[in-house]
C-alpha cells in the first residue's frame, strides 16, 4: 500500500513505530483493511517485515516501542499494545505494557485479533522451561525468604495445587507453611 498524503503528513515521514525515514509504507492495522488514516500507520520496511512475519522478529528492534506506545494515534498504540505482548516474556515490554494506558475501545481494537478473548495467551514455565499449569505441585529449587512472613521457604519444599498469576507468566501462587506467597517461576521446578 502507498503512504497516502494525510498518513505522511500524521507521520512526519517517519515510521511510526520506529522513527526511521526510509523505505516508508502503509500498514493496515487488523482486522481492517481498508486504506482509512484511522486504521494505517506508517511503517519502515523492518517493522513492516517483523510484522509480517513473526519468525524474522529481532527483539531488541522492538525497545522503539518504549516511545511510540505514547503516541496520540489509536493505530499505533494497537501495534504497539500487540507486540509488546507478544514479546512480554524478555521482561521489559512486560514493564512497558504495565505502563501503558488505553482507550477501553481502542484496548478492544487490540485485544480483537490477539488469539483469545482477552488477549493474554499467557504461559507459565518452571526453571526447566516445563510448563505448569493451575493444581500442579512445584518444588522450590532455592531458599526462598518470604517478605512479611517472617520464615524461610526451604529448598525442596513442595508447594502443592499452585494457581498461576494471570498477568504475569514469572509468578504463581501457592502454600508454604500455611501462609499463602507468591513465587517466581524461576525458583521452581514441576513434581514429576
């Protein structure tokens, strides 16, 4: 798609996701497709490629989100919104997308292509890169001081019937001791 006046001009010319000037295209942001302002942004031929096609993403690109999700233009922040939470597991676009404020229609407009309902096909993994689910039983693979409780959370204790923290893929839930905590994933592995 050509970059129409009105997009150029909303742009300064300049990719709106990252700032650059060259090789500049309109993007159709989904579900429309149709060539309305309101529903392109303009994008540089690397954003463009990632995406387009996920596999190609280089995540480091993408810290250019950091400026362009306060943009004005709902399109934008829906892009922005969307690979932010793709990329959520490196750690910071997840601080990123806890800043980030939306319109609730312009969130809806992001959420509504995302896979689910909700957006959050969030998944939680142990130390091993196992995946855990909701009931599981986990062991702690560290000491683990629990803040407020005034105990220590052994090595090797085990923490039954866990929940997962929705969104937040690095916690879970559980028991120790009788005192419900909240424990990174990174200290735990799956009971076999």
């Amino acid at each position: 798609m050509l970059i129409n006046s009105e997009l150029q001009t909303r742009s300064n010319s300049k990719c709106e996701l990252c700032a650059a000037t060259d090789q500049l295209s309109g993007y159709p942001v989904a579900p429309y497709d149709d060539e309305s302002t309101e529903h392109n942004i303009v994008v540089c031929d690397t954003c463009n490629d990632q995406l387009t096609d996920p596999d190609r993403t280089d995540v480091n690109h993408w810290r250019c989100l950091n400026d362009s999700m306060w943009s004005q233009v709902p399109a934008v922040q829906v892009v922005a919104w969307r690979k932010l939470n793709l990329l959520r597991l490196e750690g910071w676009p997840q601080d990123l997308l806890d800043m980030l404020y939306m319109e609730d229609e312009v969130l809806a407009w992001a959420k509504s292509v995302f896979g689910d309902s909700d957006g959050s096909s969030i998944t939680h993994k142990d130390s091993n890169g196992t995946f855990l689910a909701a009931g599981d039983t986990v062991t702690l693979i560290k000491d683990l001081t629990v803040k407020g409780a005034g105990f220590t959370a052994k090595r090797g204790t085990a923490v039954r019937n866990i929940s997962l923290v929705e969104n937040n893929p690095k916690q879970l839930e559980g028991r120790v001791n009788g005192t419900q905590i909240v424990i990174l994933t990174e200290f735990v592995k799956r009971a076999n």
